[in-house]
C-alpha cells in the first residue's frame, strides 16, 4: 500500500510538471529572486520588448512560388509554428553555411541538419520538431553571411512545413546586375560610335583619301548615305576656314579647272556637305600662298 502511494504520488509530481505553461516555466524550474535592473537595462528592454511586439504585427510573410512561406530578413523577428509528430523545415540561402546553432530550450525541442543540391547550388537546411505542444523558445543561427533570430512556437495542429527568407540584398545584387548590363551595352553602343556626334559607325562610309599639305588638312570624311562630314583639326579655328569645291567627273576623268560650288555648312569643326561626292578639293589662300586638300572617294 505505501508502495502504491509514493508511485501516485510521483505521478501527480510529474502531470504537475508536464501541465505548467511555456511562460510559468522560468517560474516552475528556477529558483532565486530577478536583479535589480538599472535604468539603461530597463530601457534596452522596453527596445527588445517593443522590436518583438512590432515583429507580430509587422511586415506580412509571402507564400514563395515553392509553397514555402518566406519572412524579410532583417525586418522582423520571424515566428515559425510547428506541431508535433510535423517537422519545420527552415531554408536557408544558397551557399549559405552553418557556424552554429543556439536554442534556448534544448530539451523539448530537436533541430536536425539537412543539405539539398551540391556547390554552388548547395542549399543547408534546418529540420526543427517540438517535443510537446503550447512550447515557446528562442533559436540563434549564425552563418558565414549572417546571424538569424528566431522565435518557435509549437501547437496541436498548426505548422508552417516549409520555412525560407527574403534577402534585401538580393534584390540589390538583381539591381546591381541589371545595372552592370546596362553599362556594358552602353560601352558596346559607344565603341560603336564617333564620341563627338554618337553617329553609329555601321551606318558609315569611311572610304576616303585625303591628299596635300595643310595645317588643316582633314582628320577624317565619311558619310551616312546622304551628307558628306569633313571633321577638320581643332587649328582649324586659328586660321582661315577653307573653301570647299566640288570637282565633276567626265568619262572617268578628272578635270582640274571643271568645280561646281556645293552646299554645306560649318558645325564647330565639321563640314556638313548636303551630298554623297566623289571628289572635292578645298582651297584656302590665294596665288603662291594658296593651300589646297583633295577629298577622293573610293579609295
């Protein structure tokens, strides 16, 4: 009979045990009085306190497009639900690696490693299970990118299966590559083009030879099919701008004396010739002084 007794009584001890809430729990197995905190403890406090309320009502998870549920790290304390005899799967980031693993209450709750994938693509996950229901801890996972924190809560039923993040700097890098995309089709396009018109050097013809001794003697002719561009030497604006002539051709043959005027304009250092020709000449000066440059196309 006192046998039976004492087994009953271990019994009550135990269901006793067993019945105490999550939040009594530091009161049921712990003895001593809390410190006197000082006023910068109480304040860093009410911080703590007041980052973890706003985590509840904070920014919303997303439901990822692999049915996983998906918080913004950084923004918010995640709070992951997981039900017993169910298993939370905790995603992390590709390449990511685990340092360590930090949870508060060890003895109800199990966390497993998992890896899927392998190199670069290799993906490390952690397996969580509770023990009982209605348990509420605090989990620290330090990587070699990052510190998470974490809460887990357990429940009868309710569970999040699968359990990733959102990283800002992600969408940054996603930024940065769009950008540097960007700026090297932006180099392609402007090696592509003369730098002081942006004129596309496809849709021009360079063929041109340049003849005589002048100070300023063309750097370079091309046209676009319908003008004719002489780009004429920065001295050109310390000395008189030339004349610019067009010679006709006849039976293949060119005549010296056969010039027919042409219309065009000066745009800083360029000739804008309103025609696709030949031959041209351009003359400055006058009798022994004269100056002359003949344009040829063609070759």
């Amino acid at each position: 009979m006192k046998r039976l007794i004492t087994l009953a009584t271990i019994f009550l001890l135990i269901t006793g045990i067993t019945s105490v809430s999550a939040s009594n729990l530091t009161e049921a197995y712990f003895s001593g009085k809390n410190p006197q905190l000082t006023q910068q403890e109480r304040e860093a406090i009410a911080l703590a306190k007041k980052w973890q309320a706003n985590s509840a009502q904070g920014i919303k998870p997303v439901a990822g497009s692999d049915g996983s549920i998906r918080f913004l790290f950084g923004a918010q304390q995640p709070s992951i639900v997981c039900a017993v005899l169910q298993v939370c799967d905790i995603e992390l980031q590709p390449g990511e690696q685990v340092n360590s693993i930090h949870l508060g209450d060890q003895a109800r709750w199990l966390i497993e490693p998992a890896i899927t994938g392998q190199g670069v693509n290799e993906v490390q996950h952690l397996i969580v299970k509770p023990m009982d229901v209605g348990l509420e801890t605090s989990l620290v996972v330090t990587t070699n990118r990052r510190t998470y924190h974490i809460r887990l809560r357990s429940h009868r039923r309710e569970f999040m299966p699968r359990v990733g993040f959102i990283y800002p700097e992600d969408a940054l890098a996603k930024w940065d590559a769009i950008k540097a995309q960007e700026n090297r089709a932006l180099e392609i396009r402007q090696s592509r083009v003369i730098p002081e018109t942006g004129e596309y050097l496809g849709n021009l013809d360079f063929a041109y030879s340049v003849s005589g001794n002048a100070v300023w003697k063309p750097v370079r002719v091309y046209n676009d099919g319908q003008k004719t561009i002489i780009q004429m030497p920065k001295v050109m604006a310390q000395t008189e701008a030339p004349t610019l002539l067009l010679l006709n051709r006849e039976g293949g043959l060119f005549k010296k004396d056969d010039t027919v005027m042409v219309n065009y304009r000066l745009q800083g250092d360029r000739y804008i010739v309103d025609a696709v020709f030949d031959k041209a000449i351009l003359v400055a000066g006058v009798g022994g002084n004269q100056n002359r440059i003949t344009i040829t196309r063609g070759n």
